[in-house]
C-alpha cells in the first residue's frame, strides 16, 4: 500500500513531454516580448518618433493661439534634430508667389530668412529664442533614424540638408509642411503632413511626395488631412 502511494506521488510530480513544450514556448515568448521592448525595431522606433513631432507640432499650434506669440520649428537636417523656438515680433510667411502681405506687418520671412520690405530693401527676419520646457525640448532622433526631408510652404523645393524653419502663428494657422522620416537604410518611412487650420498631423508609412499645388490646395480649402 505504501508502495502504490509513492508511485501515484511521482507520476503527479512529473511533467508530460506537452506540458514541457508549453512552458518552453511561454518562456521563449516572454524572452522576445522582452527583447522587442528592450530593443525595438526601427519602424516602431519611427513611429514613436512620428506620433511625438505630430504631439509638439499640435503643442505649438495651439500655444501660439493662447500666449499671442509666433513659434518655428527648427530642424537640423544634419544632426537629425528639431527644437521649438518662439518670438514675439510680428512678421507674415512670404512665397515667391506672394504679392501682398497682411496690414501693418512689415517683416517677412523668405526662403533663407529674410525677404523684401514694401520699399524693396531686404528686411532682417524676426528674433526667435529657444524654448524651454518638457513639451518643447529640444529632440534628436534616436541612432538608426533620420530626418530624411522636410518641405515647407515658403521655400521653393524639399530640403535634406541644412536648418529648416517651420511657422505657427497666431492666428490660429501653422505653415503647411511635409516631414519625411527614415531608417537610415531607407527601407522603412513615415510622413507627416500637417492641416494649416488645425495643427494636425496626418501620419503616413510611407514616403510622401510633395506634389505640385499640395500647399495651395492645403491653404485655400482648409481641407482636413
């Protein structure tokens, strides 16, 4: 009798060869949920960082209505970085294509910075400082991304190098704007375009082409991407 109950003991201590697979698999499982939050992939990477530019640009927007004030959007194209800088002197966003400007406004801002006055001569743009803050601190991408492009309304053609500008204004508009994202590989995209009257982002994986009349279409119908 003691011998039948020793016997019945082990078998219900033992594990079957199923049971065995199955804590393997829980256990391999577990190990690459680890790993992916350890180690994310590029793409999650981008979309993080995607879903966080879209987060500052609305921050921004919605800023510029409630404190009065004109902010930018600085991009460095050769650190892979942006960061929020923000003055408090009036100025309007000019275009090649443009002919008048808002009353009583008498600073521009063109394609490299500065622009024509009413008299012709070149006008200094405006003095922008850097913002502080956790909302607007300065942001680099993580290693193994890139910003790959950035269009905007007031310069001629997409920009991958250099210092891109970016403007909100007051008055309840953004500057309509394109931002590419990469790997560094390029395999791996996600876009931002963002609606002028709203601030919004509207986030693509994809590349997004610029195509001609896209900032014109954006600016005259308000059309909500």
């Amino acid at each position: 009798m003691a011998k039948k109950t020793f016997q019945r003991a082990t078998h219900a201590a033992g594990m079957t060869l199923i049971e065995i697979m199955i804590v393997v698999a829980l256990i391999g499982g577990m190990m690459a949920l680890g790993t992916t939050v350890m180690f994310p992939s590029d793409d999650a990477k981008l979309r993080e960082e995607a879903v966080r530019l879209a987060g500052t640009i609305k921050f921004i927007y919605n800023e510029a209505a409630i404190k009065n004030k004109y902010y930018r959007l600085a991009f460095n194209l050769e650190e892979n970085s942006y960061r929020v800088e923000s003055s408090t002197e009036p100025f309007f966003v000019s275009t090649d294509e443009d002919e008048k400007k808002p009353s009583g406004i008498d600073k521009p801002v063109g394609a490299d910075g500065a622009a024509e006055g009413a008299d012709g001569e070149v006008v200094p743009p405006p003095t922008f400082t850097a913002e502080e803050g956790v909302m607007v601190k300065p942001v680099k991408l993580p290693s193994g991304l890139k910003i790959k492009d950035v269009s905007v309304l007031h310069a001629p053609e997409r920009r991958e190098v250099g210092i891109v500008h970016a403007y909100f204004l007051p008055n309840g508009w953004a500057e309509p704007m394109v931002i590419n994202l990469s790997d560094e590989g390029e395999e791996a995209f996600y876009s931002l375009q963002i609606n002028p009257l709203t601030g919004k982002a509207k986030i693509r994986t994809e590349y997004r082409e610029v195509d001609e009349g896209l900032f014109q279409k954006d600016t005259d119908s308000g059309e909500v991407f």
